[in-house]
C-alpha cells in the first residue's frame, strides 16, 4: 500500500509545527535538586563505624545542590473546575482537572532536562509535575505533554 504522504511532504509538515512551537513557546525555568553522597565501605576492622545507627562517626555532611535550568515549552492553563471530569477525560489520564492545572509541551531535548524536576517556575508561579510525559507529534512523536498543579 502507498503512502498518502511522501517523506518529503510529512517532514514538512513537520517543520511547519517546529515552526509553531517556536512561536508560541517560552521560558520556563526548571529546579532540580542534586545530592552530593558520602560512599563508605563497612567493615568489622573499621573503628569509625557505628553498626548500631548505620553511620560513620564524624561522617561528612551531605548537601543539597539546587541547579536551574531553562527551557523552551508551550503553557496552557486550564481555567475551568468542574464536578465532573471532562468527558470522561480524567478518568483516562487519572488525574483531576481543578483550577490552577498547567499543560505544558515541549520537544525532547527540554524533556531530558525536565523530567528530573523537582519544582517548576512559570509566570512566577512554582508548579510540580502530576501526571506521566505523554508523547505527541504529526507523524512521530516530537513533543512531550506534561500536566502541572501549583506547589503549595
């Protein structure tokens, strides 16, 4: 069988919604949190450990770093609440749809750097990520679309 579209036709097709994701995306700024760990070794002959409380003595202190980064993602917010979900809608990607939820797409290389997010800033506003990264695109999936509510 055919195809109705040549590779050439469908990879325009295509650029025409790269297109249209730069012009409509923006900036939203992405935290993630990196710990630095302290690795040891447990032994009967090492002194400094203490096998009741599973920890060296005088052990270094581990920190958080927080790194910022960002990407370039289409926003939509979703104004309306209702009693029940939008046609069947939250049932399907089970999660609620209230005021103050955020849908976000974004190409694969500001995926890879969002999918490790703790907190989200758009507008301002912190967000964290309340369902799992759905895949969209025309004829292959380009775009990843995330749902967001208001960190509190």
């Amino acid at each position: 069988m055919t195809d109705l579209f040549t590779a050439q036709e469908k990879a325009d097709m295509e650029a025409v919604i790269e297109d249209v994701h730069d012009t409509f995306a923006r900036d939203i700024t992405i935290y993630k949190k990196e710990k630095e760990l302290f690795v040891a070794t447990t032994s009967q002959f090492n002194s400094t450990y203490n096998a009741l409380y599973q920890k060296l003595k005088n052990s270094p202190i581990t920190q958080n770093q927080v790194s910022k980064y960002t990407v370039q993602a289409r926003v939509q917010y979703n104004y309306k609440q209702e009693t029940s979900s939008e046609a069947g809608m939250g049932a399907q990607m089970n999660i609620p749809l209230s005021v103050g939820n955020l849908r976000i797409k974004m190409n694969e290389k500001a995926y890879s750097d969002f999918k490790f997010a703790t907190k989200i800033e758009v507008d301002g506003i912190l967000w964290r990520i309340i369902s799992d990264a759905s895949r969209a695109g025309l004829f292959s999936p380009q775009y990843y679309v995330l749902f967001l509510e208001r960190d509190e």
